[in-house]
C-alpha cells in the first residue's frame, strides 16, 4: 500500500491537509504538522473538545517537552486520523493546548509513521509512505496541494 501528498518545502515545517474522527463529528481539512520529534501525535484540546474527545474520554494523562518548556494533557482514542491518504483506527493521541503561533490543530507524531518506509522529497515538495511489504516507489505527480490551501486560509485569518 502507498499513500501520500504534497508539501511545501520553501517553509520550515511539513504541513499535511488531516481529518480525525471523534465519537461526535468528523473534522476534516485540520492542518498537522509533520513532527519527527513526538513520539506520539497530538491534537490541539480545543479542537479534541468539539470532536468529543474531551477529559471525560481521557485515557492517562501526558507530559511531553517541547522545546522551550514542559505540556501537559490528557490521552484519549481517536476513533479514525487521516493524513497522506493514510486512516488510522484506534490510534491514541495526546490532547494539549498548542500555540497558536504555528497555526496548527495538531502535530503527527512517529507513532502514525512507525512500520513505513518514509521519503521525504524537498526537491519535488512530496512525503511518500509505503507499508514494509513492499518496494518504495514514486508518489504520483497528480496529487492536489490541498496544504498550500489551507495553510493560506489559515494565515489570512
């Protein structure tokens, strides 16, 4: 199986076009940053609140350090993250209050990457993911550059 999809890598972040399941809503168009250095994914709290996926869902809490300064949060179960074409069941993620400044409802953390060969392609501008049963190849040039869009959208606002 392949997935994957555009990026812009003029920026000094990987943004991928997610949606994420919670047991209320889908939220689809949410704007993730690609994020080698969390273990595990994260959602902005605010958003897991109108997804349903607030405390009252928590599974444990979580602390993580960032680069100036230690979060805190909570763990609940997503039902359902999509990023690069790839779905996720069941995938656990950290809610936590991310700063606004990167204009980003969450971040995609190696957990959503572990088991995949990962291209990462700054000339041409595309992540490519393969599972491990099979050859890396090319991802398609035809893909849409839906995060230009959105990252547009999000910065005008």
């Amino acid at each position: 199986m392949k997935w994957g999809g555009p990026f812009d890598p003029s920026t000094e972040s990987i943004w991928a076009s997610a949606s994420v399941l919670g047991p209320e809503t889908m939220a689809k168009g949410l704007v993730f940053i690609l994020d080698t250095g969390s273990e595990m994914t994260i959602l902005d709290d605010e958003v897991a609140s109108t997804l349903g996926l607030d405390r009252s869902r928590s599974i444990g809490h979580v602390r993580f350090d960032g680069i100036s300064r230690t979060y805190k949060g909570y763990r609940v179960v997503a039902p359902e993250v999509k990023a690069f074409g790839r779905v996720l069941k069941d995938l656990e993620v950290a809610c936590s209050p991310l700063r606004r400044k990167f204009h980003a409802d969450g971040l995609l953390g190696l957990d959503f990457f572990r088991r995949l060969r990962v291209l990462m392609d700054f000339i041409d501008g595309r992540v490519g993911l393969v599972d491990e049963k099979r050859q890396f190849v090319d991802v398609p040039s035809e893909l849409v550059d839906e995060v230009r869009v959105l990252i547009k959208k999000r910065e005008e606002q």
